[in-house]
C-alpha cells in the first residue's frame, strides 16, 4: 500500500481498532504505524519535504513532539498533525495509532 505522499485514502467500515502501545526502557511510548503502509518519512510537516527514510510495515515510532502541518488524509482519519520522531524527521498522524485526534505529546517548538 501507499505511503502518506497525496494518496486519498478510503476507510473501511470496520470498528477502530483498540490501541495498543508500548512503554519500553527511558519510559519512551511507542505508537504503531498502520499495519500494511510503508510510510515516508520527510524533512518537515508536509507531503512536499524531502523524504529522509521510510518506515517498514509494522513499526512503532516514539513521538518526540508534535506540530501542525499540511492536512493530510490516512487510515486514522484527516489531520493536520505531524509527529516528530526524530529530529528532522515528521510523519503524519493520519498514519500513527495514537488513540486520539488531538495532540498526544508536547508542541515541537
């Protein structure tokens, strides 16, 4: 499946899924990324910025900090938020399991 480039993305019919995250050593939190999307990895909080990596199916992020960005459609609905989960490093929550259409972590400043 398609990573978070301008790809429209339609939802199925099926009940959310429960969220499930993970705390590991640190206290660090990990979110999950959509089961089945590769999802690209950019520079700054927009589908235009270059992409630096992209994340296998499967992986779970640490969210750093969070900031607003281009609205962007996924499998966790439309938003505006970015995750920063590195420095430098932003993905859409459109495409990271939070629990939450809000802001989960501190604003990236």
């Amino acid at each position: 499946m398609g990573a978070d480039d301008n790809n429209e993305i339609t939802t199925g019919e099926n009940a959310p899924e429960a969220l499930s995250v993970s705390v590991r050593s640190a206290g660090e939190t990990y979110y999950p990324v959509a089961p089945g999307y590769q999802v690209n990895v950019r520079r700054g909080p927009n589908t235009g910025s270059q992409i630096v990596r992209v994340l296998p199916e499967d992986a779970s992020v640490t969210i750093r900090c969070q900031t607003r960005g281009e609205t962007v459609s996924g499998p966790y609905g439309t938003t505006n938020i970015w995750d920063s989960i590195a420095p430098g490093q932003y993905v859409s929550d459109a495409y990271v399991k939070t629990g939450s259409s809000g802001f989960v972590a501190v604003r990236c400043s």
